[in-house]
C-alpha cells in the first residue's frame, strides 16, 4: 500500500530538518578551501576533496578572479557560461571589467562586457575601451558621467582627459560641472574645474563669487555670462536651486522678474520653475500658489499635482481636488489613493453616485485607501489573494535544484549572505511558478525572513500567506495580551520596520524584529525593571517582541488607545505626531494625508493595512468581521482632544 500524502510529508520534512547533518566531512573541506581562496593560499586547497561539491565554482571563481587581468577573456567567458545559474558569472564579469580596464587591456574588457556595467568605476573602464572602436558611446557615456557635481573614480581620469582632448567635454561642460559642484557644496572641485576655465569666463566666476555670497544677488547677475552667454543657463539653474531652499517666497519674486528676459536651456527652466513649485507647496506659501496654480496648467508634473491636491484636501477645496486630479494622468488618477480623494469630494459636493462609483473603484484595492473605501461602500475588503497548488513531486524536485542545493549547502558552511545572493538572484531570474515553488519551500524550511523576501524578489504580490507568514505568532499574541496591545498590530509594525527579519540594522541604528533603537531599548528595559539587553540581545525575537509591544502601548496610552496616532508615532516619534495633532484638526483620513513626512504617511497606511491582512488570514483569508479601524478611530477628531493629557 502507498504511503499516505501526510506520511511523505513528515518524510520530507524530516529529511530538510537534517540537512546540516549530511556531507558534513566535504562541507568542512569546502569551508576550508573557500578561506583559502580568498586569502589565495592554493596550497591549503584540498582539490581532490572537494572537486564534486555543489560549491567548487565558488574557489574556482577566487582562482580565476586572482589571475586578473592575466587570464585571457575566452576563460573568463566560459566560466560565465559555466555558471549562467549562479551570481558567480555576473561576479567574475564584474571583475574582468574592472581589472581589465586598470590594466588598460581594453580589447578584452570588450569581449567579456554584455553592456554597460553597473557602477561608475567600471563604466568608466567600459566607455574608456569604446573610445577607439565607439567613439560616440564613448562620448555620450563620458559626457553622462562627467555632468555629476562630485568627484569621480580615478578610473575616469582617461576617459575625461580624452574627451577634453577631443573637444567632447568642452569649456562649457567644464563650466556647467563647477556649477554643479557649487551647488552641492564641493567648493574643492568647483575651485579645481574653475582653473580649467579661460578668461573669457571671468565674469561667470565673479557672478558665482558674488551669489556664493548673496543668492539675492541673483537679480543683479549679468543675462549673458561665459563666450557667447553659454554659462548662463547653469548657473542661473544652480543659483535659483539655492536661493529657492533658502528663501522660497524671495526666489519666486526674483524669478518672476527675471524668467521673461533670461535665455536658459528648456531643462534648466523646467527644474528652476519644478524647485519653486515644490518648495512653495511643502512650505505651504499661500502668497505663491497662484503662480503654482498657472504652472500646474501648463505641466503635469506627477508629484506637484500629489502635492496640490493634499494643499486642496488641507483647505477642504473639494472642487480643488476634483480638479486637480483630473490634472494627473490616468495611471496616476487611476490608484485607490485618488479614487478615494475624488470619492470624497464627489460626496461633499452632493454627487452621491459618482461618489460611489469612485469608491468602488479604490475598494478593489489591498491598501489603506481601498480598505477605507470598501468601509465607505459597506463591503468586505478586496484582499485579491493567491491560493497557489502544487503537486507533491514539484514541490520535492526543489530540493535538487542547483541554487537550491548551492543555498544549503552555504547556510551549512555558514555563508549566510553568499547564500542569500544565491537565492534571491534564482528567484529573480525564474519563472513566476519556480518563484512560488521557491517561496513554497522557503515556507517549509522556516526561513521566514528569506520567504518574506522572495514574494518581493519574485513579484509575488497576491501569495499573501507567504508575505505574511505566522512567523514568531505566539510571541506576538503573548505579549499582546500582556501588554493589551492588539496583536495583529504588532505583526504589522514588525512586517513593514523589518520583513520579518530578526537580524535586521537599519543605518540609524534601530535593531531586530520591530526596529527598536538601542536606547528606545535601554530604556523600555529599564520601564519594565530589566537588565539592558544591549545591541546583540535585542536582536532576539521575543525580547525585541516584549520590548516592541511594550513602547507601543506606552505610545497607544499617549493617544487614548488610538492605533493611527500611535502607528504614527512609533515611526515619527511622539513629539512631533502632538504637534501636528495641535495644527490641524481634522477627520482620520485627512489626518493620514496631512502628515508632512513621506515615510511617516506612506508607514501608517502600510502598517494599518498589513494588521487588516494579519487578522484576515488568521481567519482562513476571510475579512469578514476584520475592520481597518474602530468606530471610534474613523470619528474621533484628530486634534489636540486626542492627547491623554492634553
């Protein structure tokens, strides 16, 4: 009799369990010769141990790497064909260019390259070795890396000095780069390209010194700058970029006078006259949104239009913002956020039909703008979700897999980021089905982290039991119910701080699960009577998980248990999320829009939505009974009221 499907499950599951344990005498000898190769001590290779390994190529790599740029392109080549499958050829390609390059063999850098490399190092080594065969690549390369107001590699001192040489980069684009380093602040490059400059540019250099002073001075600088006026355009562009984040209601006024009679390029108006409207917008100058609003009719900038609607919403202009996103293109107009909007303000002007139809359009969507307007209609939320199937042999051939077996077997000679290239890079090169068949076995294996990943890597959108797994759940309901936090929220918070990865530092320093700072830590620590769990102890789930739910619910008790407002401030900080309490009392929706920090709006949205799922899924992927907000959360009024002790 056939073994039962329940029964080749345990098989199978036990088998991946002791991975680790097999092949454990070649894995040691592989740990050993990949040491050896990167220190390139050959000698300590036990070649005969470890030439049937699932990771040979990656010594083999090392090998070839360090006899860059002796080796000839035709062996670089066939170890890229060798290991097409692998992040190994794209990694060896990489290098060729570069060692090629330095060592100035350009014919070869040529035959390994499959185009324009990443990085600007190796793609000034690339258009250096198109300079004799491509000239006008090379060109149109140079001159792209040339335009940057910071210093370069020194890879592209070859590449400039030629193209100087050969009038590519003239006096102007000399010109036009000290004006970009000026206005980022690289006052040592701007002084460097300004001695390549000749007399004729003199009264371009006293304008700069003049402006470096007093970006008023700009009313005063002279039209025509540089031979022929060709510096003008420039540094007018780079003088008003300044002179805009400085003072925005001075730069308009001056730009008002001066745009009629200046002659500048179209793309340095255009940025000119872009800088202005969204300054005035961010900054909220009433005395200049007349002239936005006359811009706005001539241009169609997708991020001045987001902004003039949120200025409308603040001023509840519902016309403004029926107006405004009629402006946006259909793409744009098209997304649940705006359909909302304009459902919205459909509604306040009395068109309830329209309204409706505009609602229903952005409840088809998974996101906070689709859940509140599903809310609106009375209707279940549209999670859209995926319910992949596989058969029993798909799903155990994975484990044969060359990324797969080369992903193992790095875990198991503990390689955990050569892993992780491994198999995000097999991820994105496969199918939509290997996606899901590698985010199956992700799944299986436990790598929770790794599973949130690949749905991101592989577009996998709809597996939403796979970009929300239960990972760390009886932590998460423990300590919800100790803290009486919901815990649905607390899976959300920790799903957008970290994807579940427990490992996970961010550049600011914030540690773990939930992304907590270390003295955000020290201190919860201290609050509960517990010894600091210091940098490392943090990272560990159910203590980042305890500390996490305990900061939230001091921030839930600042906001009379209000989650929008506590979400807020576990990302923003409470301090700021009292004053734009304080400055703008409003309803719950135009309180998520009004929130002035991108990341800040974008995290709550995220944050509400993802408990939504959490909790639908742990209903069977049912919404029923799920709700974005509580009753009081939708009509409370979002002003100082909602301060404990306000």
């Amino acid at each position: 009799m056939p073994p039962s499907l329940g029964h080749c499950k345990s098989l199978l599951a036990a088998a991946l369990c002791c991975l680790p344990l097999l092949a454990q005498g070649s894995d040691r000898a592989m740990q050993d010769a990949l040491q050896a190769a990167r220190g390139q001590q050959w000698q300590k290779i036990d070649r005969h141990a470890i030439e049937d390994h699932v990771l040979a190529g990656y010594v083999d790599y090392h090998r070839l790497k360090a006899r860059l740029p002796g080796a000839e392109p035709e062996t670089v080549l066939a170890f890229i064909e060798r290991h097409d499958d692998s992040p190994l050829g794209g990694w060896l390609r990489g290098q060729a260019i570069e060692r090629y390059g330095e060592a100035g063999r350009y014919a070869s850098l040529r035959a390994v390259a499959d185009g324009v490399p990443s990085g600007t190092e190796r793609q000034c080594h690339y258009y250096t070795a198109q300079l004799g065969t491509d000239p006008q690549a090379a060109a149109e390369g140079g001159l792209a890396l040339w335009r940057v107001g910071r210093s370069q590699p020194d890879a592209c001192d070859t590449l400039f000095d030629t193209l100087r040489a050969q009038g590519a980069i003239d006096q102007a684009a000399v010109w036009e780069r000290m004006t970009l380093a000026w206005r980022a602040g690289e006052t040592g490059l701007a002084a460097y390209l300004g001695r390549m400059l000749g007399s004729e540019w003199q009264n371009g250099r006293a304008a700069m010194d003049l402006l470096e002073q007093d970006f008023a001075a700009v009313t005063r600088t002279p039209a025509c700058l540089g031979p022929e006026c060709r510096g003008t355009s420039a540094l007018y562009a780079a003088a008003m970029h300044g002179f805009t984040r400085a003072d925005t209601e001075a730069a308009l006024e001056a730009w008002r006078k001066l745009a009629p009679h200046l002659a500048l390029e179209a793309r340095h108006r255009r940025e000119i006259e872009h800088d202005l409207a969204f300054y005035s917008l961010v900054r909220d100058i009433d005395q200049n949104l007349g002239w936005v609003d006359e811009l706005l009719t001539r241009r169609n900038d997708g991020d001045l239009l987001e902004l003039r609607v949120r200025t409308a919403l603040a001023e509840r202009d519902w016309a403004g913002v029926l107006a405004w996103t009629e402006r946006m293109d259909a793409e744009q107009r098209g997304e649940s956020r705006w359909q909302y909007w304009r459902a919205r303000a459909l509604e306040q002007l009395g068109e309830d039909a329209r309204a409706r139809e505009a609602y229903a359009r952005a409840a088809g969507e998974r996101n906070f703008f689709g859940f509140a307007a599903a809310d609106r209609l009375d209707r279940p939320y549209a999670l859209n979700q995926a319910r992949p199937r596989f058969d029993e042999a798909s799903r155990q051939a994975v484990a044969e897999w060359p990324a797969v077996r080369r992903t193992e077997a790095l875990l198991r000679i503990g390689e955990p980021g050569l892993a992780a290239s491994e198999w995000y890079a097999a991820v994105a090169r496969g199918s939509e089905e290997q996606a899901r068949l590698m985010a199956d076995y992700a799944q299986r294996r436990g790598w929770q982290a790794r599973l949130v990943q690949t749905t991101i890597a592989g577009k996998l959108w709809d597996d939403l039991a796979w970009r929300f797994p239960e990972a760390y759940r009886e932590h998460f309901l423990h300590w919800g119910e100790q803290t009486r936090v919901d815990p649905y929220l607390l899976m959300g918070i920790a799903r957008r701080e970290s994807a579940y990865n427990p490992e996970a530092l961010s550049p600011a320093g914030a540690r773990g699960l939930m992304q907590l700072m270390p003295g955000t830590a020290a201190q919860v620590s201290r609050q509960l009577g517990l010894r600091d769990p210091g940098p490392y102890g943090v990272l560990d789930p159910a203590v980042n998980i305890r500390l996490g739910s305990t900061y939230i619910r001091d921030m839930l008790d600042r906001y009379q248990g209000n989650r929008l407002a506590a979400t807020a401030a576990y990302n923003a900080g409470p301090h700021r999320v009292d004053r734009w309490l304080r400055e703008a009392p409003q309803a719950f929706d135009l309180f998520v829009e009004s929130i002035p920090f991108r990341e800040t709006r974008d995290y709550v949205q995220a944050v509400l939505a993802y408990r939504v799922i959490f909790e639908s899924l742990a209903n069977g992927g049912d919404s029923a009974g799920v709700s974005l907000l509580t009753p009081a959360e939708t009509s409370v009024r979002y002003d100082r009221s909602l301060l404990a002790s306000n």
